[in-house]
C-alpha cells in the first residue's frame, strides 16, 4: 500500500504546532513567576501606624492596625513607618518574584521632644462609635485614648447611627497638659441634642455626609 503523498508533511506539522504550543505555554509560565509580587509580613509597636512606600502615602496616608501583610512588585523599595509623637523606622527593602519577608520586631521609639496626652471621650447618652485621626484609635465610648499629640489639632469623628457610616459628625479638638496634673487626661464628653451629638471640648464642630 503507497504511502499518501501529503502524510508526513501533515505529521511534522502538526509536531511543530504542538511545539510552539510548548515552547508559548512555558514561556507564559515564566512570565507569570518573573510578575508575581513579593510579600512582606509587617507587625509593629505600637501596632498603629502609617506608611509610605517609594515616596508614596499608602492607603491615602492613613492609619492602618498590624500585622498586616503587603504585596509588593519585585524590586527595590523604600519603606516609612511613621507614627506622630514617634521617630519614624526607613527600611530598604529588595527582593525577587515570590520572596516573602517576615517585619515582626519593629519597634518605633517615642519621640522625647514631643508631648503626649490621654483624651478620654465619654457620651452621657449612652454608647457612640467614634475614631480619632482616621484610624488612630476606633472604639466606641467610654474610651481613654494614650500617646495623643498634646498642643496639636486632631480630628474627632462620631458615628451617631453606626454601623452606618453615611452620617457622621466630626470635630477638631486640641489636647493639652494640665499643669497642677499632667497626668489627667484631656476631656471630651458627648451628649445627643435633636438627633445630633454635641461635644464640649472641640474648637469646632460640624455634620459629615459621607459619600
């Protein structure tokens, strides 16, 4: 029986065709190992803090709760972790596609120049959702706050009707030391007035709608 003319052109092909397949696949492989990021595991004390990677302010430069685990492209990168009131911590790292890094001893030193206060925040109409500085502190009241910037202007943000965060109210206020008591903290005391909270110890005060 003859063989058919156009038979082993049509096998060597098709051998080709799967090849390329091979070689495209592989190649696609490696291109998605080379893109990976590199993982970072960063916990800190005090575990409150904000970063800046290569300049930049992460999560819009607010405050954010460790451990906390970050992925970032492979390379070289400058990381900030800055806390007020204490001396910031600059790290370089530098790694490739897949590494993992392990920050679990960072240790931010007070910062003896400047000072620092207790702000207590208590309601007389119950319970009130509240943070301080977008993340600094989130708890609901009553709540003594520590390691708060004295003589500086903070930010005072009530959630009247939490978990709902489409109305808030927020205010400045600026904490300082009491001389004849520097241990007594800084009073801010909550009370609902026609649906909205009034608070004594702000040096403004105003409605928020979120969007």
């Amino acid at each position: 029986m003859g063989r058919h003319p156009y038979r082993e052109p049509l096998i060597w092909m098709t051998i080709c065709v799967w090849s390329a397949v091979g070689i495209l696949s592989v190649s696609r492989f490696k291109f998605a190992a080379r893109s990976a990021p590199m993982t970072i595991q960063l916990e800190t004390k005090p575990p409150t803090v904000r970063l800046s990677l290569d300049s930049e302010r992460y999560a819009n430069g607010g405050y954010l709760d460790t451990p906390i685990k970050l992925q970032l492209k492979a390379g070289r990168h400058q990381m900030k972790i800055a806390r007020d009131g204490f001396v910031a911590h600059v790290v370089t790292i530098e790694g490739l596609s897949g590494d993992s890094f392990h920050m679990e001893d960072v240790v931010l030193a007070r910062n003896p120049a400047t000072p620092m206060a207790a702000v207590q925040i208590v309601s007389e109409d119950g319970p009130a959702n509240f943070d301080i500085d977008d993340g600094l502190v989130q708890a609901e009241t009553p709540f003594t706050a520590f390691d708060v910037t004295a003589d500086q202007i903070h930010q005072l943000t009530i959630y009247p009707k939490w978990p709902n965060k489409d109305m808030r109210q927020r205010c400045r206020f600026t904490p300082a030391i009491d001389e004849n008591d520097p241990t007594a903290p800084f009073k801010l005391r909550l009370r609902m007035k026609n649906g909205k909270f009034k608070v004594s110890g702000c040096d403004s005060s105003r409605p928020s709608h979120h969007h």
